[in-house]
C-alpha cells in the first residue's frame, strides 16, 4: 500500500475510533450539568447590596433569593440601607437590573445556568410606597422579558420573581394592576385571607414578633408546632415563607434556628453571611 493511501486507512480509522466514544452533545451539556453545584434555593441574601459585589457574591455563592432596599430619589431608583448612605451611582437598575439581564443573556434565558427556577428579588420600599412603586414599574417594563409577570389572571414564569416588600401604600397600585412584573410580600396577619398566591406569593415576618426562642436551649414544643402550622397553611395556599430578625452571629445559636426552619419546610433562611449560609446548607442532613 502506498504510503498516502495508509495515511489516509489510519486517519479515517483514527476519526472512526474518536467518534465512537465521544459523547452526543446533550450528554456533554447533561454531564456538565450533574457536576455544577446546584443552587441553594433556600438562601436569602438580606442587606444584600451591602456585599462587595451586590448580587453577584450571592449568585457565586448560589444563592436563590436576594433582597435590595431602594429609595425614591427624583426618577431615580437608589439602593441603600439609609438614607445618609444614598449614592447616585449606586441604582437599582446598575446594580441589579442590567447584571441580571445580562447574565440571563448569557445563560440563555436562566439566572443559574441549566436551572429554570426564578430567582427571588426583593425589593424593600423605604419611601413612600404608591409613588415609589410606580417609578418601579416603570422600570420593570423596560426588562420585561426578564421577570415573572401577571397578566389577566395568569403567572407567566420568567427568569426572575420581583417581589415588592416595604412600605405597605404600594399595595394599592398593585392590585389595581391587570398586568405587572412584580408580586406583593404579605405579614403573618395576611396569612389565610383573600390575597391569592397570583398577587402574594410570599408570607415574611419578624421573627422576634411571634417567636421567644433564639437557639438556646430546646425549641418549645408549642412554638415549634406554631411554626409548622405556619408554614404548612402557607404552602397549601401556594405562598412561601420567610422570617427576618432570625440569629445571624455564627455559632450554635444560628444553626439551631436555621435546623428547627429547615425541618419545617420554610422557604428561605436570611442572612447577611452568604459563605456561613452556604455553608450550613451544603452540610444539613436532617435530625
């Protein structure tokens, strides 16, 4: 045989051989998908612009919800905890609007790639809630395509779930509202009334209200049994639950508060320790 034609034999069985153990690229993306960390869909990132990198140290640390307090100052959306910390640069539409859509782009329609689930924003009114929120909805429609919207009586999913907390007059608006990009964070007294899961998705609480225990000691059984109520009338309305004002100190304290909400099926643990949280979630195995 001439030596192009084995060449050629050798290449052709060289390629032959390649093929038959490479893998279709579904497999690859499903292989590649097996070995990411999956995301922490309980975590919340209270305070969560105060972090060096607002809401990207969040995502790296795989968390599924954040919350972002915002001020009404001119037309301008600003994020800060109080009002003497407000910074022109430091928007809402800078620090959280424009990464996520973004990264949505990149991740081609998702916030953690390959994971459909929404992420959680939170958006904590701290001026006047009716005017507020309209500037807010304002700019919600401008990324439309990036978050879960109502619209006649429908819950289309998008990428991500605003859902407004705060100051309570921005109720109003929002209920009037046949179509928005945005949900309404409700109080342990909403708990059971009329307010669907479609305008209410989310019951939140501070914890030190309606809880004498901060992890010391054992849980008394009553407010254990309080809290389980709570969470389970909640998910048979379609709400999630979440408390703020929980021990957030590392030490035994904190995780004993995390494990009792955990084992009770609460939706989302806050903190402002988003590597302790992460942490803590990786390693729970139940009681």
């Amino acid at each position: 045989m001439a030596l192009t034609t084995r060449r050629r034999a050798l290449t052709t069985l060289g390629a032959a051989l390649a093929g038959s153990f490479a893998l279709p690229a579904t497999q690859a993306l499903a292989g590649e998908q097996r070995h990411r960390p999956r995301p922490l869909w309980r975590a919340h990132a209270h305070n969560d612009y105060e972090h060096p990198r607002p809401l990207l140290d969040a995502l790296d640390h795989r968390f599924g919800s954040v919350e972002a307090d915002i001020f009404l100052v001119g037309d301008q959306l600003l994020v800060a905890h109080d009002p003497v910390d407000l910074d022109p640069s430091r928007t809402l539409e800078s620090l959280y609007l424009k990464p996520l859509a973004a990264r949505v782009r990149a991740n081609r329609g998702t916030v953690h790639r390959g994971h459909h689930r929404p992420l959680q924003l939170l958006i904590d009114i701290k001026t006047e809630g009716s005017s507020t929120y309209l500037e807010l909805d304002r700019q919600l429609r401008r990324y439309r395509h990036l978050f879960t919207t109502y619209v006649h009586g429908r819950v289309l999913p998008g990428p991500v779930t605003a859902v407004i907390s705060g100051d309570r007059a921005a109720r109003l608006p929002m209920e009037a509202q046949r179509v928005r990009r945005a949900f309404y964070d409700g109080r342990l007294a909403d708990l059971g009334g009329p307010a669907p899961a479609s305008f209410m998705p989310l019951i939140s609480d501070n914890w030190s209200l309606h809880f004498t225990w901060l992890g010391s000691g054992a849980f008394p059984e009553a407010e254990r049994a309080k809290l389980r109520q709570i969470v389970r009338t909640a998910h048979a309305r379609g709400q999630k639950v979440r408390f703020w004002a929980t021990p957030d100190l590392p030490g035994p304290e904190r995780e004993a508060v995390w494990r009792e909400l955990v084992a009770a099926d609460a939706d989302f643990l806050n903190t402002d320790d988003l590597a302790g949280l992460e942490s803590f979630l990786d390693s729970y195995r139940p009681a």
